[in-house]
C-alpha cells in the first residue's frame, strides 16, 4: 500500500539554527532517504519552500481568488512529504518513527486512495 | 474538598491500588476479559454517581466488586442465553457471597497472575500478548498502548478486542498452569513482559511520558511475577535484567541529553541500590538451579557493571556469557552483541568476519544497531570511507534523536 507522510514542522526553528546544525539536520535527512531507497519502499520525496512562498487559489461563482500565503495559518506547516509503498500501516507508521521530522515536529500518515 | 471532589479522588485511588486485582478477580469468575472490563468500568460510574450522594463506602473494593457482578448478571441475560449463560449467572451468584465478605483490598484473592496466563496464552497471537497485559491488569486504554507500540489507536483497540474474544470464544483458562508445564507458559508471559519494556527503554530522548510510564509498569508486571512465583528462577532472572537496565537510566544521557555508550557512562549516576537488588535476585536466582535466557541476560549486565566498576579489561566472561546465550536462542541480535565482546577479546578484525557472516541474515538489514556496530569496527582497522558509509546508514535507521545525534558525531569524527 502507498501512504503520503506528510511532514508538519515549526519553521522559525529552522533559522534559528546554526549552520553547523542545519547541516547536520540536512545530513540526517538524507541518511533517512537513502534508508528508504535502500529498502525499496521510496516512490517520492521532497521538502518545500517556506509557507512564507504558499499561494493559495479558490475558484467560487467562476471568479478565482487568489491569496498570499498557505491554507492553514498555524505555527506548524507542511515542509515536505515521503511517498512509500510498505505493505500496512504497522509498517509505514516504523518508517514514519525513524524519520527526523518526528522528533522535531509531527508527520501525519495517510493511505493514498488506490484507484 | 466537596463530596464529589472526596468520591472521585476515592475512586481514583481504587483505581490505582485495586484496578488488576479486582479485573483479574472478575475476569477469572466470569472466564472473559471484556465483560470484566466492562462490569467493572459500570460499577466505577455507579460509584461516581452514588458516592457523593450517599458518601464513600468504608470498604470501596467491596462495594465496586458487589455493584460489578450485577452489572455482570445484566450483562449476561441481555447478551448470552442457554447453557453457557446459566454457568454464568451461576458463577455470579457465588461471587457475590464472596464479595460481600471481603473486608479489604487484601482480602481479594490475587489472581492477576491467572489473568496474565490467559493473556499469554499460546492461543492468543504474541503479537497482541503484551498490549493485552497492560490493558487487562494495568488499565491503560487503547490509544496509550497503541502509541507506545507505534500501532494507529483504531488497529491497537480492534487486535485487542479480537484477542478477548479469543480468550472468551475458545474458552481459555485464567489459571496457573500446572507444574509440569509452568515454565514453558512461563516463558510467554515473560516475553510479553519484556516486550513492554523494551517499548518503554528504546523511547526516543526520553522525554515521551507515555513511553516513560510503560517501562515502569512493565518493571511493576515483572516484580509481580517474581513475587508471585518466587521459585521461578527465570521470572526473578527477568526482574534482575530489567532492574539492572533501568538502574543506568540516568547515565545514559548527558545534560545535553545526547546518548553516552555504557564504556563511557558515569558510574556514579547509577543507581546503586536498583543494582544491589538486581544482583541479590540473580544470586536467588542461581541457587535455585536452573538456568534460562533472562538469567543470562541479567548475568550479562551484571558482569558489564563489574568490569566498569572494577577496570577489568578482560573481556572472557561476556563471550562466555555470550556463547551460552546464542546457543539457547539462536538470535541474531545475540550474535551481534557477542560479535562485540569479541572484538574486545581478539580485536576488531575477528569480530569483523562474524558481522559480515551475520549480514547474509536479512533480519539485519534494517537494524540500525547492526550497522553502528559495523561502522565502529570498520573504524577501528581504519577503513575509514566504509565506516563513514556504514554510519551512514545506522544514521538513516536511528528512530531516536539522540542516537542519531552521537551517530553523526561518530561519523565526522571519522579522519578525512
């Protein structure tokens, strides 16, 4: 089965950071991607840009709205995703607990809807 | 404090003392863990809606046990019907002599290690034995178990039902098996016990409440067992290796909370009077002449704080120990932790050949321990660009924080 980790993470914690710190962050990151390539369950991944750079866009009455900045406005944003094909939520949900996005923020699981 | 406040803080402290017995003691009468669970979480109700009325009862045991069993007999006449169900209400009938003649808490019959029979029954899926022992003697709900055992909530409470429907359906016994195959069931009971544990010791950062808690009521479960079957000597030998574990709790993180390896630890963070009981355990333990995994387990730790403590360099007892281990479990986590200590007696390059043999064991490919392990010992004959790949990896498996923070400090440590 497929599921989208959906990684939510307070982005003032990132340029609080020194760079020491977000390379290592970064280092851990990419220790974990390669974890999953490894284990032939990554289909995708990638982080995002900071909400700061979200659009969002609604079409209502055929007149769309266009506004600045993301969906949900809260302290922790959507800054990236994994795609993985594991087969059930027990295993998914070990994936999601190894990935650094767990410890310093919170990863919502989701099965993709199979057509 | 008003009457309500007194009822409710009176029924949490129930709770807390009496919750496994008194389930346990319904579960054991009823021959079904559910309608325990049930029974008794309907008398807690009553008694929150009663006792700030009517004021609490001298003896609330008694009171919650007597207002149980009625809502036992319901429950009875409204689900079950026929032979089964006259067996029941039967069993109900005597329980309530027996109940109304319990004067204390003391004086319920202690048949918690009855329950956690049943729920390590080899009947019941081993997956699902731990949870179920938690849940069942100890309370905790669904959600609590099912996060610890990185489970969704939904999946954790619908195995759990499953698994006491299988209890009631297949008619499972809450007893304590008889001699000749005591040890045997034992063993079930005490893996799931120290599978609760090692859900609460691999806590990531330590810093998770929940997971925090289930290594202590894990240790509770275990000192119960050792308690109840004091000539056990595995059931003591399980107690030793947990107390022993639990008493280097402190030393295992530095102040910046960040993971310090055992060779490294502060001695004097340990807490020495957990390891004296450890030890004067294992020492019962031995005497009684049988010999077993956790006893070995314990003997390990034991002799890991007696080299720290005393500088001992000779590495001969943990490999002996070792040997002893893998032969009885074959377990490739064991041959790992051997490979190790021998590396400690006969150099890196020995131990080197074991990892690459274990390698062709694909349980190891995804055990991040494995492949520290590796790294380490890649460092140490100075292959350094297979050490760093190889800590790269283990990077990538750490589920805790702060062993992939002094993972990655190992690896840029590694000379370019």
């Amino acid at each position: 089965m497929q599921y989208l980790l959906m990684l939510y993470a307070d982005e003032s914690r990132w340029s609080q950071m020194t760079p020491a710190e977000q390379e290592q962050g970064v280092a851990a990151y990419g220790a974990y991607t390669q974890a999953l390539k490894t284990a032939g369950v990554l289909l995708g991944s990638n982080r995002l840009q900071g909400s700061a750079t979200a659009t969002t866009v609604h079409v209502a009455d055929g007149k769309s709205q266009v506004l600045d900045g993301p969906y949900v406005d809260s302290k922790e944003q959507l800054a990236g995703y994994y795609l993985i094909d594991v087969p059930d939520l027990d295993a998914a949900l070990a994936w999601t607990a190894r990935c650094p996005g767990a410890s310093h923020g919170t990863i919502e699981v989701r099965p993709v809807w199979s057509m | 404090m008003d009457r309500a406040a007194r009822a409710r803080s009176t029924a949490d402290a129930v709770a807390r003392r009496s919750y496994g017995k008194l389930v346990a003691f319904l579960a054991a009468a009823m021959r079904d863990v559910a309608a325990a669970e049930d029974a008794l979480s309907e008398a807690f109700a009553a008694a929150l809606a009663d006792w700030p009325l009517n004021g609490c009862p001298a003896n609330p045991e008694a009171w919650l046990l007597t207002v149980a069993r009625r809502k036992g007999i319901d429950g009875v006449r409204r689900h079950r019907s026929g032979e089964t169900a006259a067996v029941q209400l039967q069993i109900l009938a005597e329980l309530d002599e027996a109940a109304s003649t319990v004067m204390d808490d003391a004086a319920i019959p202690d048949r918690r290690l009855a329950l956690l029979f049943a729920c390590a029954h080899p009947a019941v899926d081993a997956g699902i034995r731990a949870p179920l022992m938690l849940q069942a003697v100890l309370g905790l709900d669904a959600k609590t178990i099912a996060s610890a055992f990185l489970a969704s909530p939904d999946a954790m409470g619908k195995r759990l039902v499953r698994a006491k429907q299988k209890i009631r359906q297949a008619g499972i016994r809450f007893a304590i098996p008889a001699r000749d195959e005591l040890a045997g069931r034992l063993d079930g009971v005490l893996d799931a016990i120290y599978a609760a544990f090692a859900e609460g010791w691999s806590d990531p950062g330590g810093t998770d409440v929940i997971r925090r808690d289930l290594t202590a009521e894990a240790l509770f479960l275990a000192g119960l067992v050792a308690g109840l079957l004091p000539r056990e000597p595995e059931a003591l030998g399980l107690l030793a290796c947990m107390l022993h574990a639990e008493a280097r709790r402190r030393a295992r993180r530095n102040a910046d909370g960040d993971y310090v390896p055992l060779a490294e630890q502060d001695v004097a963070l340990w807490d020495a009077a957990m390891i004296d009981e450890a030890e004067a355990l294992l020492l019962r333990a031995s005497a009684l002449g049988r010999i077993g995994r956790y006893q070995l387990e314990a003997a390990l730790q034991s002799a890991h704080v007696e080299r720290r403590r005393s500088g001992r360099t000779d590495w001969t007892p943990e490999v002996q120990i070792y040997d002893a281990l893998l032969a009885l479990s074959g377990s490739p986590v064991v041959a790992l932790n051997r490979a190790l200590a021998i590396a400690e007696l006969q150099g890196p390059r020995a131990a080197l050949e074991i990892v690459d043999a274990l390698a062709a064991d694909g349980r190891l490919v995804d055990y991040q321990p494995y492949w520290a392990a590796r790294a380490a010992l890649l460092a140490r004959i100075h292959a350094f660009p297979e050490a760093r790949d190889a800590y790269a990896v283990a990077i990538g498996l750490a589920g805790d924080p702060a062993v992939r923070r002094f993972l990655q400090g190992r690896q840029a440590a590694l000379p370019r």
